[in-house]
C-alpha cells in the first residue's frame, strides 16, 4: 500500500517532548503510565441479517470538525504514552540507531543504466535530502568508475565536465510543499524530454510535468493533474497520458503533441465506473498497449505509436479479471498471461503468439510454449535478440535466456528443446526483480537478486557470450557498499558451466563460486521447512539466524508475513535486521496462502471467502516454531506491514497466548467498516482481495476475520507496537480505534503495553528516520522479550 505525506508536526511534538523528560529526569521515580483511554460513542449498524456496535466511530468522521479536534488531541495523548513506555530504552534506541545507520550503503549513486549513447543515474548531493537524476555519454566514461564521487562529472583529461542533471528532485520539493514523491517517470525514446508525475501535497494528487532535458526547462504542455500512466510515441513527439476520476479510477486517455499549442486529444473514455485503464509502451516503441479490465472482463488493445491520432484496435479479450502483457517482436504480438483456457481456470502464466498481419477476427492467437507442471514461468522479459524467462521449480526460482525468433509454424514447444541458457544464481534465491531494462537494442539485461541471507546484488547478464557482472552490492560484512563496473567483476561461463547450469535443478552455483556473491551464508544460516496447515496443505516457512549467536530452545523469534494480492512475501536481506540477528533472535518467513509464489489457487485460497486460510496458515507457522523449539514458547512475535498487520492482528485473536509481541505497520484493521462506508477510494482488486460486503456470504467471512471485530474480552494480549500515519492507505483512524478497543477489552498489563507510533510520511525517503523508526521497534521487541 502506498504511503502519501503528511506534516512534520508531530515530530515537533515529540522532540518537544523529549526535552520536558529530559528536564524532569533527576526527579523522583513517577508511576508506570497509564494508557489514555478515547471515550466511546456507540454507533449502532445493521447490514443484511447482521447488527453490532461501533464504539469508536467517531475516529473515521472526517467532515466532522469536533469530532477530529478531539482525535488530534487522543492522538497527542498516545504520542506521550509511547514515549513514556518507551522511555527506559533510550540507550538501547540509540546504540540500535548507531548500528543500523552504520550498515547504510555509503555509496549513494544508483548503478548506471545504459540506454542508447547514455548512461542514466541517480545520486545524493551530500547535505540534499533528495536526488538528483543525471546522465553521461557512455562513449566519454564508458566504465564509470567514480562510484565513490559521481557527482564530480568531470574528465580532468579532456578538461570537460561530463556529467548532465536532467532533474533536481530537492528543486521539486520546493514546488510541492517540501516533499518529492516521484510515482512514474519516463525519458522519451530521442532521449530530449523526460515526462513524470510528482505528489501534490495540497491538492492530494500527482501532478504531470514534461522537462526539456537539453535546455532543463518546463514544457507548457502537457501539464495534467490525476495521472496514473506515461507511455512515448511518435519517438518522443507525442505523449499518452492516462487521468483518473474522483475516485482515483483511471478512466481517460489523451494524447498531447510536445510543442503544440493545441489541446490535448481524448483517445478513450472509459464511463462504466467499474472499469479500469492503464497503458503502455512496447520494448521497441513500435505500439501503445491499452489494457482495461474489471471483474467481468479484460481486453488488450493496440495503438500505432507511429501515429497515436489513428485509433484503438481491440486484439485480445476474455472474461474475468485477468493480467495481460503485450510485446511486439519482429512481426508477432507476444502476449503473457494468466486468463482462463477454453473456459478453464489455469493456476499459472502462459505465452500466447499472434501474427501482426492477422486478418481473422476474432484475432487468433496460438500457445508458444507446452505446459510444464515442473517448470511455471514467473515472468518475461524481451530484447532484439532473446527471451529471458523466470522460472520457478517448486520453491526454487531459475532464470534462463532463450535465443529470438522463436520457431514458428511448428505449435506449441517445450521450453527445453529451445536450448535455454540457465544464468548463474546464488543459493535461497526469494526474489528475481528485472530491469529497468529500457534498452531494447542491448545483449544485456539488468536484474535485481535477493536472498534471505544476501544483501539484493543488481547484475547484468551480457545474453551475447554469457558474461555476468555484480553492478551494485552492499557488503554487510565490512559495512560499505562496493560498486563495480568494467570488467573488474565479470565472470565468463563458458560452455561448460552452462550445460551444467542446465542440468542442475536447483539452479544454485557451486561453493566455490558462492564468494563471488558476497553472500552472507558462512554467519547466517537459512533453512527452509513445508508446514502442515489446519487442512493439511504445506505451508513454505523460512528460518534465518546468526550461526555464531543461536542457542538451542531459548532463541526469540520475529514472524514475517503478508498474504495477499498473490505478491511474494519480501525475504530479502535488510541491514536493520542484523541487529536483532546479533543478539539471538529468529528471523522467519511465512509464506501463507493469499500471497505469491504458488500460482493462482495459491492466491485465490486465501482472499474472500477463503481469507480465513491466510491467517490459520500463519498460526500454523508460529505453532511449529515453538514446537520444534526453533523459537522458545514464550518469545514469539510477530511482524505485518499493511494487509499482513490484518493477518497478525486476527492470529492474535484466534491465539492470543502465542505470541508476547508484535509489530503492526500501516496495517488494515477494520475491514468491515473500510468495506462497506470507504473513505479512501478502493479498486475492484481490493474488494476481489477481501469481500464484496453485498455479497451474504463474503460479508459474513469479513465479519469473522476482521481484527477490530473480534477482540476478545478479558485475555492478555500480547504487547503490540501498531506505527500509521494521517496519510496512509489505511488511514490512523483504524489502528487508532484497534488500539482503543484492545485496551477497553483486554486484560491490562504494563509489561504487555499496546502502543500507538504515529510516523512521518517521509520516513521512506529519510535514511536518519529510517533508522530511528527501525530502532524503536527493534528496542520495543527487546523490552518486551526481556520483561
């Protein structure tokens, strides 16, 4: 869920604070604090054959002017009672503070991406809280070795600088508000103009603006509000932009031609209110793909870049809400998808073909690859000259690159008589992220690779002779971050290790080549374990711990999970964690049904009606932690952020004796009420995700699962950090109301202390508040774990 801004008062209160306990700190010791208790206001609701109170209403009612002066000053009141709770540990926040800063990559220049005659980055000035986007002729620094000062730019053999600023994100914070929430950017395909979307704080939306990268001016035009899509054509004359409605839907499409006075030209208008849009370039900038999608059907259509104005032609449609990718290469349309099969549900991605020239209508469209129960493509990613596949062989992620133009002619082919070329993986991959990878004329393709015990390692792939090169990785270990460029770093496989990369099932390298990834598997250990559920379905679990600091039965233990949208639970390596790594603790990761990495059914067996299974799937997980004595039975906590604080919370009330602790970040608390009377603008996939509340049987499965509604009364509950902010997703109102409702039901306890951590919303983009914010969680779980 994305985060948006908010002020900074807050934080003023806070160090305001701070300096009054500071100055009272020589008095006599002062009671434990009390938490502050909201007072309820009983709101009665009916919805089908279901009526219940609401007693802390009144948080949500934004119009209403007295009722959010009154939550202003609640809120004032938990900001003090978190300090006050907090108060004993300052010492242990600031060694935390110290530790975690110190592991920050201190190289702050983004690895360089080549696209056409450029290489692209972005760099922190030092002393800028922001930015800046800059570029040079890759002929004039091909290896760009200046990783420790990039903003130098300068060749003191030719005496010239080298260095261009397209864009100076701390100048954009100055036009809007003081904040530089970037959400799209593009540079055109002549590399002249960079379009991209900035938050405005004041109006509450992202605002469009073109650039002239040459002069560094500010087109005229296109200047549009509500943005949400970019896509070049007429090779950077012309700009399509997609605009959203009041209720954030994006429903239009306009064309705007750079240095014209005219106005801009409406290519589509999406008016059923169900209906969603989004665009997209082709990797050759031959076409704009529109795909626009509900939960009756999803269609793929296809505009001529060369000439935007021509129309929208419709080449791909199905029932159902569906995900369509459309490439074009060398003649054929490419499309990835996951849309049913002669009316069957399919639980995976395929790749579809059609000629470009097809005249049949309906356009027919034929599969390029045969299905492979072993082998379930992830994703795809195209060049001039290969086909890059991510695969996943049960838990193991591969990724093999496979020569262009595909045969043709022949019907669908099995991915192994292709010849793939396997590229070299570390071992526990949990994540393979591409690109960006603009540069469609290029023999290499960048990806991202992370691991649970590997900080994330940016590498390029030369597909042409099978090169590869760490670009960017942090090395934990000497706490700096190495960058590498040239051949420095390159590894050649020759034909010999290709073939056996071929062969070899878990795609890992070998030991001797493990070093290569500045992997952290000689300190860190990381098991993995298929987990009965309530139903008997295995549940993947992921066990990280210090191999130095472990001790058999007596370890703490942090929980991770998330569980929806069918995304892949985050694995990867974070710095802040080495710290509690450090002292002992078990990091684990529940990869729950509702989230990714098991196909479709995975995903559909945990939303809706089946949400439940989500959250019984984590309470297996934290049994069979304290069962195998992996974590000791009375140090469990558990970790959510957004959606997954909602499957902590509700395993905290089916099983509130199982955990002593845990962190709720942003999460979604109150679904019910956000479901049926929505503040915030929601999309169909939201509701897809958790409940139609008009449909009976989804709305009582919403009922049955939401946290605010469940609490149980007269137990101890474990001690629970929830951090929100004004301007989340989920805004502070609902863990505002959890927390009220926690304390009025449960049983209380000042070592069990609930706490409410209001955040900035620049937390993101702040490395110091970063930091401080991961420091008082990780000083919140040590507290409770040692009372």
């Amino acid at each position: 869920m994305r985060h948006l801004l908010k002020p900074l008062r807050h934080n003023c209160r806070r160090l305001r604070w701070a300096h009054h306990r500071a100055q009272k700190a020589a008095a006599s010791p002062s009671p434990p604090p009390r938490p502050p208790r909201p007072p309820p206001k009983p709101e009665s609701l009916t919805f089908h054959d279901h009526s219940w109170e609401d007693p802390y209403s009144w948080m949500s009612k934004l119009n209403d002017k007295v009722a959010m002066r009154h939550l202003d000053m609640y809120m004032e009141q938990e900001e003090k009672y978190t300090e006050a709770t907090m108060s004993g540990t300052d010492r242990l926040q600031s060694k935390l503070q110290s530790e975690m800063a110190s592991r920050f990559a201190s190289d702050l220049s983004t690895p360089p991406l080549r696209w056409g005659p450029w290489l692209y980055y972005r760099r922190v000035e030092e002393g800028k809280q922001f930015p800046v986007l800059c570029r040079r002729l890759a002929s004039l620094n091909d290896e760009f070795i200046s990783h420790k000062s990039p903003s130098a730019g300068f060749d003191f053999t030719s005496g010239k600088r080298i260095e261009q600023k397209l864009l100076d994100y701390n100048r954009e914070a100055q036009r809007f508000g003081g904040y530089a929430y970037e959400e799209l950017s593009e540079v055109s395909p002549d590399h002249r103009f960079i379009a991209y979307t900035m938050y405005d704080k004041e109006s509450d939306f992202f605002k469009l603006s073109v650039r002239n990268l040459n002069s560094g001016a500010l087109c005229s035009k296109p200047q549009a509000d509500r943005v949400s899509g970019l896509a070049w054509a007429k090779d950077g004359q012309a700009l399509l932009y997609v605009v959203t409605d009041q209720n954030m839907r994006p429903c239009r499409i306009y064309c705007s031609m750079i240095g014209s006075t005219d106005d801009d030209f409406l290519i589509l208008e999406e008016p059923d209110e169900n209906v969603y849009v989004n665009i997209r370039h082709t990797k050759d900038f031959r076409f704009v793909t529109v795909h626009t999608f509900s939960t009756a059907s999803s269609k793929v259509f296809l505009i001529n870049a060369a000439d935007p104005l021509s129309g929208v032609n419709l080449v791909w449609e199905c029932e159902g809400i569906s995900h369509g990718i459309l490439e074009h290469h060398q003649g054929y349309l490419y499309l990835f998808t996951d849309a049913a099969k002669e009316g069957q549900s399919v639980d995976y991605h395929y790749l579809l073909r059609s000629h470009l020239d097809s005249s049949s209508s309906p356009r027919t469209w034929e599969s390029v690859f045969t299905d492979d129960p072993d082998w379930v493509v992830e994703d795809l990613d195209f060049s001039h000259t290969h086909l890059v596949v991510t695969l996943r062989e049960g838990r193991n992620f591969r990724l093999c690159s496979v020569t262009l133009p595909l045969p043709a002619g022949k019907g669908p082919v099995h991915l192994k008589e292709l010849h793939p070329q396997f590229l070299p993986l570390p071992k526990y991959v949990s994540q393979i992220s591409p690109g960006p990878n603009y540069d469609y004329h290029s023999s290499k393709m960048r990806f991202t690779i992370s691991s649970p015990v590997m900080p994330d390692a940016v590498v390029d792939y030369d597909l042409s002779n099978g090169e590869w090169n760490i670009v960017q990785q942090q090395n934990i270990l000497h706490e700096r971050t190495r960058v590498l460029y040239g051949t420095a770093s390159s590894a050649s496989i020759n034909e010999e290790t290709l073939n056996s990369k071929t062969s070899n099932p878990s795609n890992e390298v070998n030991s001797d080549d493990d070093q290569l990834w500045n992997g952290l598997s000689e300190f860190y250990a990381c098991e993995q374990y298929n987990v009965a559920s309530y139903d008997g379905v295995l549940l993947p679990l992921t066990v990280v711990y210090s191999r130095k600091n472990k001790k058999e039965d007596q370890n703490p233990g942090l929980l991770h999970v998330h569980g929806t949208y069918g995304e892949l639970l985050d694995k990867r390596w974070r710095s802040e964690l080495k710290s509690l790594l450090g002292r002992g603790w078990i990091i684990a990761y529940a990869d729950v049904r509702g989230g990714g990495g098991g196909g479709k059914k995975w995903h559909h067996d945990g939303r809706r009606t089946k949400k439940i299974n989500s959250i019984k799937d984590y309470i297996s997980c934290a049994n069979f932690l304290v069962d195998k004595e992996i974590v000791h039975e009375n140090k469990l906590a558990g970790w959510g952020y957004s959606a997954g604080g909602l499957v902590v919370a509700s395993a905290i009330n089916q099983s509130p004796h199982l955990f002593k602790a845990a962190i709720l970040k942003v999460p979604f608390l109150d679904p019910t009420n956000t479901l049926l009377y929505p503040i915030l603008p929601l999309t169909a996939a939201d509701y897809e995700e958790f409940g139609y509340p008009g449909d009976i049987a989804d709305f009582h499965a919403i009922r049955d699962y939401s946290p605010y509604d469940n609490i149980q009364k007269d137990v101890l509950y474990p001690a629970v950090m929830v951090s929100s902010s004004f301007n989340t997703r989920f805004g502070v109102w609902e863990a505002a109301k959890w927390v009220a409702r926690v304390r009025e039901l449960t049983i209380y306890d000042q070592k069990r202390p609930i706490l409410l951590n209001l955040t900035t919303d620049i937390v993101e983009e702040n490395r110091y508040l970063q930091c401080k914010e991961s420091a008082l969680e990780s000083a919140f779980l040590i507290k409770v774990m040692e009372s």
